[in-house]
C-alpha cells in the first residue's frame, strides 16, 4: 500500500491550520464582552460574533459544493489541497484587516463582517485539511491522526485567550472594562501576517496537492470476507453512502453537544453555586482543556512507537495536557486548587481509550456513552459533583469529531472532497443546538439543569451512529476490526 507510514514532515506542516482554527475560535470569547462593553451591545447582539463564526463554516461549504457543480469538477481536486489552503489562509488574512477600519470607525458590523470572512477562509482550509491529515498515513490510523491535529488545534484554543488578552489588555487578568476598542486593531493584524506568512510556507511545502481519492478505496482497511461494490452497485451520488448522510446528522448533533454544554455551564454555576462571573471563567476553560487531554490520548496510537512506548504514553499525555492546563490558569492568577480532584477523571479517559483499541467505531460508541452517563450524572446531582460531571463531557467529547469524520467519508472514493465539506457545512449545530437547550433552560420550561437532557439525546444518537456506521461499511468492505497487512500497529 502507499499511505504506511505517516508522513511527519508533511502533517507537522499541515497542524499548523488546525492551530489557528482553534486559536482565533477560543479568542472570540475575549472579543465578546470587549465589543458589548465598548460598543453597548445588548447580548443578543454580542453573541452575533459566535454566530457569524459558525454561519461562514455553512456558508463556506455552500460556496464549495456550488462552484464545484458550475465548474463540473471538484474545486480542491481542480486548484489542489495545499493550494486550496493557501488560499483559505488569504482568505482569512483578509478578514483580519478589516479589523483595523472596524476599529476606527467602532463599528461592530464591520468586526462582524471581518470575523466572518476569517470564518470562510477557515471553512475551505479544513475541508481540505481534514482528509489530508486521513490520507498522510495507514488510513486505519486516520481517526489518531486527526486526534493529535485535533490536541493541536486545543492547544490553539487554551492559548489563545491569553495570548489575545495580553495583546488587548496588556494583562491575562483584566476585565474587558480595561480595554480600549483601539487595542483589537494590532493583535488581529499581527494575526492576519501570520496567516499570509503560513500560506507562503504551504504553498512551498511537500503538502500533497492532489489525492487520488479512487485509491482510497483501495487503501482502506478490508475484510476480506465481504466483497466490494459490484459494478451494478456502483454509486452515482454522494448520498448513496448511508455512512456520510447520518455522519451528517453526527457531526451536527456533536458539534451542538460539546459547544452546548461549556455554553450553558456558567448559567448553571450561578444559579446552583452562585458563583461570582469572574470565578467561572477557569471552569470552562477547564472544559475546553479536556478535549486536548483526550485528544493528546487519542492520538497516540498515530506514532510509529513500540507496543510498550504506546501503553507509557497513553497513561502520560493526559496528565501532561492537564498539566498545561494547570500552568496557563497558574499564569492567569486563577486559584488551581479545586481542579486537582479532576486528575481522578482522566483515569476514566485513559481506560475508555484502552478499550477502544484505536477503532474509529468503537471508540465513538464508547465515548459517546460515557459522554450520556456524565451528562445525566449531572443532571441528577448537583453542586460541584454536577459541575464536574458537565466538565468531563469534555474529555468524552475529545475524540468525537476524528471518528465521526473518519468513518463518515471512509470508502467515498471520487465523493470523499464533497462529503467532507458537507461535513464542515453541519458545524453549524454548535449555533443551533445551544440555542435549543438555551430556550429550554428557562425557568418555564426546563430549567438549567434538565436542560442537558438535549445533551444525552444527542449522545444517544452519536451512539446509534457508531453501529450502524461500522454496519454500513462492512456491506462495503470496510472494516476496522481487520488489520491491514505491513499496518502502523
């Protein structure tokens, strides 16, 4: 086969976007009270900075399939991956300079606009992104891959507020009441340079600009018991494939559970701890930290290492990633003390991870029902017992999207581009989802805490999912369970 062995030069060049995907999406929560401070806002109108986020994910997408039908071709196969790439980061470039006359002028349609184009840039740069880091490699480590680009891309998200808050505030610990509408101007330019700066280094890279996406088929993991597609059976169209139509449905309700969750916490330690606003912010970054500590324990299984490394590692990177967490918020002046009793969760991680033998399938099936049980074990405890079971959806959550993803445009063959930016196109149940479970949270219906019951419904189908995926791609040929001859294992 081609893709044995994981290309490392190439995959450390490509994280780089996965990066800053997360560092720009974790900094708009600093942007956030800045602009409703400074620009008085009410806080429908502040969150229209998440929304636009993740509209120009959808909107993104749309342009894709749309000039792909016009042009009779596939755009990533027509311009190329690493291309394809380079021109999303310009894209995004582009977005940030708009901050500057945004600025200027204190104008918040303008900021949104900027935040939006930044938003399309980034919607063609993982719909190219994310099957390259499957491809870079034994397909059957695709889902670990996407793991250890996903612990980068966390990495982005736990820096990246402090890095912005510094650049704003010219502290970690300031209120957005400091800040000066001004200050946002040369961060995001900087940030805008950066971008340009990553586009050239792409665009001269070894990064593949093309994949044979008919070879995938060929490289992916076979049971040889069940036969391939017979030529009568060929299909004609991307959604003939049951495992990417419900994938979609997947990645939806997935990316609506874990952005739902850390977006109802705080209203929920309020009315249950009457915890102070400025004391919630470490527990949600806590939340977030969690996906990195999966995802850095997920990924192992990507290294070319022995056996006995591998066993090592899986117990050593998620406390390494907890330990990262610990010092940003020690650098931030937050108290860490109370997080030490989370070191116990991990334990659970690392065991789940175990189990999961590295099988996309499996681990979704896994991870999404221990996603559920903490969910209703928050549900029907309280105080900090509950805070801490919401927290750890986070670490169940990590794995979620590289499984998902994997098993979804396994076997597309000509189709794997369209199905991935169908994909990024249903990003947008993070708007959605928390929007439901927000309305529902209302004393009058709900209520904060049977809110989560949207949670576990959503967990319930990522669960479904998992089986009825392996099922549709064993009717393939495509099984995980197999190993393939000459594998990374």
């Amino acid at each position: 086969m081609s893709h044995q062995t994981t290309r490392w030069s190439q995959f450390g060049t490509l994280i780089t976007v996965f990066f800053f995907w997360g560092f720009v999406a974790a900094s708009n929560d600093i942007l956030i009270p800045v602009f409703k401070e400074k620009l008085h806002l009410t806080q429908v109108q502040s969150q229209m900075v998440s929304f636009a986020f993740y509209v120009a994910y959808t909107i993104g997408s749309l342009i894709f399939l749309l000039i792909s039908s016009l042009i009779g071709k596939d755009l990533l196969q027509k311009i190329g991956y690493k291309n394809g790439i380079s021109l999303g980061l310009i894209i995004s470039a582009l977005g940030t300079l708009t901050f500057y006359p945004a600025a200027q002028q204190e104008s918040f349609p303008l900021f949104i606009i900027g935040l939006f184009i930044v938003g399309l840039g980034f919607s063609l740069q993982q719909t190219a992104a994310n099957p390259l880091a499957i491809i870079m490699g034994d397909p059957k480590l695709g889902s670990q891959r996407l793991s250890l680009a996903g612990g980068i891309n966390n990495f982005g998200t736990t820096i990246g507020p402090l890095v912005v808050s510094f650049a704003i505030f010219g502290s970690v610990t300031a209120s957005s009441a400091s800040a000066d509408i001004q200050s946002i101007k040369v961060p995001y330019l900087i940030l805008g340079l950066a971008f340009v700066i990553v586009a050239v280094i792409f665009r001269f890279s070894s990064v593949p600009n093309k994949i044979d996406l008919d070879a995938l088929d060929q490289d992916a993991p076979a049971d040889t018991s069940v036969s391939m597609d017979s030529p009568a059976q060929i299909r004609t169209s991307v959604f003939a494939y049951p495992q990417l139509v419900l994938g979609m449905i997947a990645i939806f309700l997935y990316v609506g559970v874990e952005v739902s969750t850390a977006a109802n916490l705080p209203e929920f330690m309020k009315e249950h701890l009457q915890t102070p606003t400025d004391k919630i912010a470490p527990f949600v970054s806590l939340y977030w930290a969690s996906l990195m500590i999966g995802r850095w324990t997920g990924s192992v299984g990507a290294f070319d290492l022995s056996k006995g490394a591998k066993s090592i590692l899986r117990f050593l990177m998620p406390y390494i990633a907890f330990t990262v967490f610990l010092l940003v918020n020690k650098i931030a002046n937050h108290d860490i003390t109370p997080f030490y009793i989370y070191a116990l969760l991990i334990v659970g991680l690392i065991a789940c991870d175990i189990l999961s033998k590295g099988n996309p399938a499996r681990q979704l099936l896994i991870f999404s029902c221990m996603g559920g049980v903490a969910l209703l074990i928050g549900i029907f405890a309280d105080k900090m017992t509950s805070v801490y079971a919401f927290i750890s959806v986070g670490l169940f959550c990590s794995t979620l999207w590289p499984c998902i993803f994997t098993l979804s445009i396994a076997g597309l063959g000509r189709f794997t581009n369209k199905g991935s930016s169908l994909l990024i196109l249903m990003i947008m149940g993070g708007g959605f989802v928390s929007l439901l479970q927000g309305w529902l949270a209302a004393p009058e219906h709900l209520g904060i805490q049977y809110s989560y019951f949207v949670g576990v419904a959503c967990f319930a189908y990522l669960a479904f999912y998992a089986i009825r995926a392996k099922t549709a791609l064993k009717q393939q040929g495509i099984d995980y369970d197999v190993k393939t001859s000459g594998g990374g294992h």
